[in-house]
C-alpha cells in the first residue's frame, strides 16, 4: 500500500525544521551519545534541581492516595484544580496580577498549548477570511513555523541590529517596520527569546501591548523561559500580564521537559476556548508534571530555586561560553547576541561565505550539532542574508562537551572564511 497522506499529512512530514532538530536531538541523547550536542533546546542537568524533582515523584510515590491520582485518573479538562490554584496564588503574590484558577489552563507541553492557541485564533475564518500570527521581531522559536494548519499562517517584521562593544549586538523590535493589519490575528513573542537569548526590553512589551490592544488581538507572551520559573534572565525585566495577555509557562526548562507540562495563563473566555479545544485533542493533559511540582508551588519554594539554582547556573555557563568564544576566535569576524537569558548562544558571521545549513552539515561531519539559523525566520519571506549567517548554539551540556564543540566550530568557520 502505497500511503496516501492528506494536506495535513503532507503538512506536518514535509520536514519542518522542529522535526529535523528533535530527530538530532533523539539520536544524540538517545542513540549516539558520542556526539557533541550543542542543538536543541534540552535543559541542562542541575543536580540541586534533580534532586528536588526526585524528592517530589518519592513523596506521590509513597502515598497511595497521590499514586493513584498521578496514574489512575484523568486530569480534568482544564488541569488539575489545586495545581491551577497554586499557580494563580503565585503569580498573584509575586506580580499582582488578577488571576484565579479561571485564568489557567494546563496543556501537554507549551508546544501543544500553541498548536491550539495558533489554530484557534488563527487560519482560515468563518467569514472566509484568513487570519495570521504576526511575530513582531524575528528571528523566533523554530518550533512555531509549522503549527499553523492553513498557508501564510506568520507574518513577521525585521529586526534592528543595534551594535554594542565587545562584539556583541542586540535585536530591537523595528516599530516604524511593524505592519499590522486587519488579517492579523495575535501578536506572539518568546522572552526570553529562542534561540537569540535576546529579552525584549519593557518598553518594547508595553508598546506591543499597546498595538494588540487598539487592533483587539491578543498579545501572546512566551515565557518558556522566564518569569516567574525557570526565570533564566540575566537582566532586569517586568513580567507582563493583563486580560489580554496570553502568556504560556511550561516545567521543561527547570529540568522537566519529559513530564510534559505546559501552563497557559489568559482570560476566562480564551482559557474556556483552549480547554475545550485541548480535551478534542487530548481528551486531557499528564497528571505526572503537576504532582511533582505540587510541593514546589504550595509556597515560594519553586520561586527561590530558580533565583538561587536555575538562573545563576545559566548565567555562569553562558559568561564561560562567551569567554571562551572570544578566546578561539580572534581570527574570525564574528558577533554574538548579547546574552540576557534562555540557554543559548546566537553567533552572527557576518560575510560567511557558506550558508549556515552548509556549516551545520560541516560541523555535523566532526560530531557537532548545532542549529543554522535559517529556521528561526517563520514569516519572513525574502531570502534575507543575515538568516545564513548566524548559528545557535546551546551551553546547556556539560562544560567539556561546550568547550569541544567550540573550539570545532571556530576551525570550520575559519575554514569557510579561508576558502573564501
Ligand atoms: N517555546 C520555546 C521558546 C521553546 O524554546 C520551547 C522548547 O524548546 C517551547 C516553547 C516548547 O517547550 P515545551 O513543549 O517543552 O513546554
């Protein structure tokens, strides 16, 4: 039999650059662990942090009550109540914000939770017309690209390159470039973002909040890596939320990306939209990741271990990566994003004479994997250069690992540079 994919079919294995990345990414952690995995976006192993993840699965583990609830039952549609409640009285005593358990859904991993967001706001209408996403600063997240199920889901707008000392740089939103219109269905960013590690400034969110508010769209926020956990920002940011406001959490930066939890914090009418959307597909979400962080979010004690754990973790293995950068590239015209947070390096080769999926294919050859940066451009049309000039790298595995994979990088893009 020959199989006969539909357009979705034909859709979701046309060999997006999320799927390319996560097959590397399952060979590397899985099959061959000989490779230096500088790729995809697993979390770093934090002994403190284990060792609390551990504490907590003994602790449902031991009590017959919670051992049933973990494997016996199914979650109820919209997540576990007390989990929900845990989570509103935390944002509430650290932000301020108005939430209750209302306002928060439980999804199975943030990725599925924007499969449902995107399609539900976006796509093709019932008035017949098309809706889109538009991603106010690219680059983005490689894992939105192909969420959405109908063609030209994303626009997206250009960034400035604001360049600093030190061979650093920093992408601003372009205001007088972001073009919105009546097709648009949300505005979405990632901050901290992924892959650039770049942390929009609070001007920036409140200007966007500003536009989603006078065109009546969303504005969806992407904290997979910010406040209130894991909190990996390097730099003072104001965590934003009001009532139209998507922001979308998730466990697997702390440490937990195998449980599968993710955290959409909107108002009532959206969270009702996205539970009833999540059960179709779902029918409900793991009860795994809520029962180990239970103990965790009862009190601040999740808060503290980002702030005392997490963050400086990522902050020190980020400053290491950079020194080291800087110390096996003299030779190279290279410029990094400055890091202010999520867990990985953007490097830019500005002039490289080979496209960045060229090097990637290089350094795969020598046992390095990283992630070329021409994925991260959802929405962005035209064949801009800068997209085959830049690389991510993460320096979330071990520091030798890090350190290997580095000093290969700067051989094969020596070599690009001196092949001309
Ligand atoms: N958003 C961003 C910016 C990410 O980097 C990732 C994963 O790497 C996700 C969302 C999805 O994470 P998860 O589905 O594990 O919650």
């Amino acid at each position: 039999m020959r199989l006969k994919l539909s357009k979705f079919g034909e859709k979701l294995t046309a060999g997006a650059g999320i799927v390319e990345l996560m097959a590397d990414l399952g060979s590397a952690l899985n099959e061959n662990p000989d490779l230096i995995f500088m790729g995809g976006g697993n979390p770093a192993r934090i002994p403190e942090m284990e060792a609390v993840f551990r504490q907590g699965l003994e602790d449902v583990l031991k009590d017959p009550a919670k051992r049933y609830a973990m494997t016996g039952v199914y979650q109820s549609p919209q997540g576990d109540l007390a989990f929900r409640q845990q989570i509103a009285a935390l944002l509430k005593a650290h932000f301020g914000w108005s939430v209750s358990a209302d306002n928060i859904a439980i999804s199975n991993g943030s990725q599925s939770a924007f499969f449902i967001l995107y399609n539900l706001l976006a796509g093709n209408m019932v008035d017949g017309t098309n809706r889109s996403i538009h991603l106010p600063l690219t680059p983005e997240y490689i894992g939105y690209g192909d969420l959405g199920l109908s063609d030209n889901f994303f626009t997206a707008t250009k960034p400035e390159i604001k360049l600093l000392e030190d061979s650093l740089f920093k992408y601003r939103i372009d205001f007088s470039q972001l073009q919105i219109s009546g097709r648009t269905a949300a505005l979405c960013v990632s901050r901290p973002t992924n892959p650039t590690g770049n942390v929009l400034t609070d001007d920036e969110i409140e200007q966007l909040d500003k536009i989603a508010r006078a065109a009546d769209i969303p504005l969806i926020i992407d904290g997979a890596y910010g406040l209130p956990f894991p909190n990996i920002s390097f730099v003072e940011a104001k965590p934003h939320w009001n009532d139209n406001t998507i922001l979308v959490l998730s466990l697997s930066k702390l440490g937990l990306p195998g449980v599968r939890t993710g955290i959409v914090v909107a108002n009532e009418q959206l969270i009702q939209a996205f539970s009833q959307a999540n059960t179709v597909i779902n029918l409900a979400s793991g009860n795994l990741g809520p029962a180990i962080a239970e103990s965790l979010f009862k009190d601040s004690t999740i808060i503290n271990l980002c702030q005392q754990q997490v963050k400086p973790f990522y902050y020190q293995r980020a400053q290491r990566t950079l020194a080291l950068i800087q110390s096996h590239m003299q030779e190279i015209p290279y410029c990094i994003h400055r890091p202010e947070g999520a867990i990985f390096l953007w490097l830019w080769f500005e002039g490289l004479p080979i496209k960045a999926v060229d090097l990637y294919q290089r350094l795969k050859k020598r046992g390095v994997l990283m992630v070329p940066g021409e994925h991260f451009f959802p929405g962005i049309e035209d064949n801009w250069h800068h997209r085959h000039e830049c690389i991510r790298i993460s320096y979330a595995q071990d520091f030798p690992v890090v350190e290997a994979g580095i000093k290969i990088l700067a051989e094969e893009v020596y070599r690009a540079y001196a092949e001309g």
